[in-house]
C-alpha cells in the first residue's frame, strides 16, 4: 500500500524516467498531491500497463494540487553524464511547480539540494510513495509520447516500442543504420561482440 508524506503538508515527489536508455532524453516530473488523494491502479509505472499509464497520466493532471514535467536532452546527457542530467531534469521539474514545496521525495539514492528545500532520497519509492509513483507515471508517459514522435523519423529503430532502451533490435538497428542526432553519444551504443571488426 503506497503511503502519503504526513509531515509537512507541501510535499514534491520526483522520479524521472529513460535513464538507461541509449537514445532519447532523460524525462522527469515532479508532483504535489492531495492530502486525501487515493487511486488503487497508481504504482511505479514499470509495474503498470501502458492503458493504465496513460488513464492515471489524466488523473494526475487533473487533481494534482502542482506538477512539472522536464526533460533533458541528449546533447547535455552527453555534457553533463546521466546522474546529472536525471537531477538536472528533477530540478526543472520542481521549478515549474506553481506553489514552491516544504519537502522534496526522491526516488532513488542520489540527489542535490534544491534551493533551500529539505529533501529525503527513498531506494525504490516509486513503490511507496504516492507522490513519487505519481511523478513516475508522469515522467514515463511524457517520454514514451517523445520516443513515438521520433519513431516517425526513424523507424527503423523500432523506438516506439523499445523507447531507446538497448534491447537486442535497438542494438541490431544501431549496427546496420548506424546512430541518429537522438542517440547518446557517451553511451556504448553497441557491445564489443557486436561490433564489427575492420
């Protein structure tokens, strides 16, 4: 059972999603709930379907008291390095939140400070806070919806289906195509063992 953050009353929630991927940016969303919000379906977004997904997306924009969805693209993931950019987008999520918030939850155990606003880092709380499940939904849908956009461009890629993670089709696309302006040009967009040998 996900659980509300009783103290203060002004809590953020932030996830972000896509980290891992080899192409694409890093999405992340920042949420305030309700106090007396509930939704039985909301969870991590990687525990739900896609349908679900984007059902609790309009649920969550349509009651939560703020929210702010970033993202932060490829060119500065490569600047910067993923950690960063994953806090950097974070943080310009929190920004566009309409009333600035006495607590930050984050998921995951790495964080910087945001202006002078406590925050608390939670392994895996996207599982167990509704706030931060809230922005995971937020965060995925917002990329999946930019993954889709870009598939139309380059469809070999199959990105509206693997959304730029390394699943052996994405990788196997790499090798015959090539690499895109959406790829991560820090990443090692393909193994060893599957490079080819000149």
């Amino acid at each position: 059972m996900l659980k509300m953050f009783n103290l203060p009353c002004q809590v953020a929630g932030t996830d972000e999603a896509g980290r891992g991927c080899l192409a694409g940016p890093v999405t992340a969303a920042a949420v305030i709930l309700p106090k007396k919000f509930k939704n039985k379906l909301l969870n991590d977004s990687k525990q739900i379907k896609e349908v679900d997904r984007n059902s609790l997306k309009e649920i969550i924009i349509n009651e939560a008291l703020s929210y702010g969805i970033a993202h932060v693209y490829m060119e500065e993931i490569d600047k910067i390095n993923i950690l960063n950019a994953s806090i950097l987008a974070m943080h310009r999520a929190i920004e566009q939140l309409h009333c600035e918030p006495e607590h930050i939850i984050v998921d995951g155990n790495k964080f910087k400070p945001f202006r002078n606003i406590s925050h608390d880092c939670i392994i895996k709380g996207d599982g167990k806070f509704l706030s931060i499940a809230a922005a995971s939904i937020l965060a995925k849908t917002a990329r999946d919806e930019f993954m889709k956009k870009i598939h139309q461009e380059f469809p070999m890629y199959n990105w509206q289906k693997n959304k730029g993670y390394p699943t052996r089709e994405h990788r196997q696309a790499i090798m015959e195509f090539g690499s895109t302006p959406y790829h991560r040009k820090s990443f090692k967009l393909l193994p060893e063992q599957l490079k080819l040998t000149l």
